[in-house]
C-alpha cells in the first residue's frame, strides 16, 4: 500500500512529456518562488515600515500630550486656533479638540490596543502614572477630511481632567499596502510568462514539425519533403542532418526502382527467346509446365515494375464524382462475372460525393482491393461514407480475414499469408503495397479490419477539398 502511495505521488507530481511542458512548468515555479520570496521580504519590510510608523505616532501624541498639558486654559484654545488656521496640505492636516468629558468609544480593536501600548511606552518609565489614553478608527463618513481614509481619533486625559483628542487620517495599513504593491507585480509576472509561452512555443514548433517530418518519413520515405532549415541554430543543424540524411535514403531507393526496373526490362527479351523455344519442347505436358514458369516469371516482373512505378505519376489532380466512379467499377467487375455489388446505402444515397483525386491511380488501388477480394472471399462489396469530414471507401468480402497481428504487415513487399493465400492462388505479395502506394499518390490512407461477422474490410480515407 506504501508503495502503491509513492507511485500515486510520483505520477501527480510527474513533470508533462514534452519539452514546451517542461520548460512552462519550470518557469512557473521560479516565477511562483520568486514571488513568494519577493512577496516575504515586502511584507517584513511593511511590517517595519509600519511598526516605526506607529512608534513615531505614538511618540507625536505624547509630545501633544506634554505640550498641552504644561499650558493654561488660555494658551491652550489659542494654541487650537491657531492650528486650525494653519495652511498645511489637506491630507497632512490633524484636527486638535479639547473635551471636558470623556468620550464614550467602545469599538477598539487590536490595532488600536497596539497603538496604545505605544504611546503610553512613549511617556516614558519615569513617570509615576501614565495618562489615560483611549482610541478608535472608524472610516471617514463624515467627510473629516478630503481624502477618503480610515480616520484614528486618539483621546488623552489631561492632568486637569480635560481630554485633548487628535483625529489623524489612519492611512497605515500593513496589509492593504503590501496586497495594492504586489498586485501590480503579480500582473507583470503573468503577462510575463504568458509571452514567455508564445515565445516558447515558437521555439518549440520547429521541434514538433521535425517530429512529425521524422514520423512521415519513416512511413512513405518516397514522398516526404525536405524539412525547413529554419529556427534556432540547434534546429537547423537537426534540420540539415535530416535533409541530408533524407537525400541518402531517398537516392538509396530511387536507385533500387531504377535497378528493379532495369533487371524487369532486361528479362523480358531472354524470356520472349524462352517462351518461342518452349513452343517445341515435347511431351506436351512438360511444355504445358515450362510455359506456367515462365508465365509466373513474367507476372513477377510485371509487378516489379509496378512497384518500382507505383508513387511516381505524372497523372495530375481531377474533379471526381465518387458514387458514380464506384458504380462503374462494380458494373466492369460484374460484366466479367464477378460477384461485385455496391452498398445499399450507396445506391439510395441522394446527391453526388465530389473530391479531388488521381482516378487512374485510385482505380488501380481499388482494382487491387476488389480483386483480392474476389479471389479469397468469393466476391466484394463497395460501400462510400463520410467519416469526420473525410470521404470513406469500403471494400468488404466474406472470406477468412487475417490474424490481427498481421493487419500492418500484409502491406509490405513480397510479404505473403501461406496459409490463406498460396502462390497457387496467383498472389506474390505485391498487391497491397502497390494499392498503399496508389493510395498514398492521392493523399490518402488504407487500412485493413476484420469484420465482426467474418471476412475482411479495406479502408480507403480520402481528404474531401470543397
């Protein structure tokens, strides 16, 4: 159970899988530390800042208190008038009362209990009783001064019995000063990372593109593109290595069609010779057997060519109505006595199924697909659908499927099922990787399924350009 714990933590601290995740969740933490430190230290110096603050208040009323205190009735209303017609910036400005009474205030809270504890330390330890000090905060709803701050009245007991109360605007706040200045940074720190983002995902897409470059390649190397050679200069020295690398390949097997085509076309004059000395072998029956080898031979080379030929086309992009170019390869398979049906679906379908292809090139890929069909499952049927904005073409037959496992590899050259399908059968195993190559020269995908109810169904997944 421990174990299965740490496991559990790991995968929910686990770091994301690519490089832009990595480097995004690494810069969020060091901006989130940043802050916090930055964020610790503001506060402690607030925190000073307003304890000083607060010292130096408490100390400024004990010098009224002692300035008052040594003054006559007299002196003292004087002293207030002439405070209130000072000419100090309104924000600055105290107000100075003098009170016969004591005023009756309950609301005190701690920051206020503070600041008392202050100014009674600020008499002094000399003194054998301190005054009474009372005092409260209370917004500024009366309008005691132009500025709208949280208003502090402190009140002090005079040695007559008086109270002199001094109202100040109470604008030390530790917390409401340290959220308004952070504030501000924190919207800098997420404009920041939020332009660090696009500025990592530029330089991170070269990257992606690379990788799917790669990806392509790997899987139709004949029809892959050069990769840009832009970005950064790590991306274009991989860019270069793989163009270069790409070139190597790519020349590798242009060089192997040309030299399967060549061995294919140089054959064909010594086994026309055979096939006319054949014409005088006796018995019969060993002619008849010569003439089937030579037939296979000849089938073998003809493929060849066809592979080596099969994604090179000069045949250029058409406008092509699907339904009826299906129709019409059903009827040419049925006039030859095939059992090649179209859909229901297809047949009750209203309106035309209109996309951009090569129809020699899909012909032939179909031809492949029908004809394989045909062979091992007694005939075929052609169904047309619409899957995620991509046009589906369905090629189905009854017969003995292929194991899951061999689904992919069916597609490789000269790769063949002996058990299903036997050379006695005609088939050498170029058939469907002539119809993937026929496919790919259409910009599209093929993919084999077994049936649920038994037999086998090819996929062709065309792109549909409006």
């Amino acid at each position: 159970m421990i174990q299965n714990s740490l496991q559990a933590k790991r995968r929910f601290f686990r770091l994301p899988d690519s490089l832009f995740g990595q480097l995004l969740c690494i810069l969020l933490l060091g901006i989130v530390i940043l802050q916090a430190a930055n964020f610790a230290v503001v506060c402690n110096i607030q925190r000073l800042y307003i304890r000083q603050a607060e010292k130096s208040r408490a100390e400024h009323l004990a010098v009224y208190w002692f300035l008052f205190n040594s003054m006559t009735v007299g002196q003292r209303n004087a002293a207030i008038n002439r405070m209130s017609d000072s000419h100090r910036p309104e924000k600055l400005r105290e107000m100075v009362e003098l009170l016969p009474d004591r005023p009756d205030w309950k609301d005190e809270t701690d920051d206020v209990e503070r600041l008392l504890q202050m100014v009674k330390d600020s008499f002094g330890n000399g003194m054998k009783e301190p005054p009474l000090v009372i005092a409260r905060t209370h917004e500024n709803g009366a309008g005691i001064f132009p500025v709208h701050l949280p208003v502090l009245e402190t009140a002090v007991q005079l040695s007559d019995g008086t109270w002199l109360k001094i109202t100040q605007p109470f604008n030390v706040d530790d917390r409401y000063v340290v959220w308004s200045q952070r504030l501000f940074v924190l919207i800098e720190a997420v404009v920041m990372l939020f332009l660090t983002a696009m500025l990592l995902l530029r330089v991170t897409k070269p990257i992606r593109r690379l990788s799917g470059a790669a990806e392509s390649f790997g899987k139709h190397p004949e029809l892959s593109e050069p990769f840009p050679e832009k970005g950064v200069k790590e991306i274009r020295d991989a860019a270069q290595s793989f163009n270069h690398m790409r070139e190597r390949i790519c020349g590798n097997l242009a060089e192997r069609d040309r030299m399967i085509a060549a061995m294919a076309h140089d054959l064909r004059t010594p086994l026309t010779k055979l096939q006319l000395r054949l014409d005088r072998v006796e018995p019969e029956t060993l002619r008849r057997k010569l003439q089937e080898t030579v037939s296979d031979i000849r089938a073998i080379i003809s493929q060849g060519l066809e592979l080596a030929k099969s994604l090179n086309t000069e045949e250029t992009m058409t406008r092509l109505d699907m339904k009826a170019f299906l129709q019409s390869m059903a009827d040419d398979y049925a006039d030859m006595g095939h059992n090649v049906i179209m859909a229901d679906s297809c047949q009750t379908a209203a309106g035309s199924v209109i996309i951009d292809a090569r129809p020699l090139c899909l012909k032939r890929c179909l031809e492949n697909l029908i004809s394989n069909a045909c062979k091992y499952g007694g005939g075929a049927e052609i169904a047309l659908s619409e899957e995620n904005g991509h046009i589906v073409v369905s090629v189905s037959d009854n017969g003995p499927g292929i194991p899951e496992e061999m689904l992919e590899r069916v597609f490789e050259p000269y790769f063949r099922l002996e058990s299903s399908r036997n050379r006695s059968s005609g088939g050498i195993g170029l058939g469907l990787a002539i119809a993937r190559n026929m496919a790919l020269l259409n910009n599209a995908e093929i993919a084999l399924r077994n049936r649920p109810g038994g037999g086998l169904m090819a996929r062709i997944i065309l792109p549909r350009q409006s």
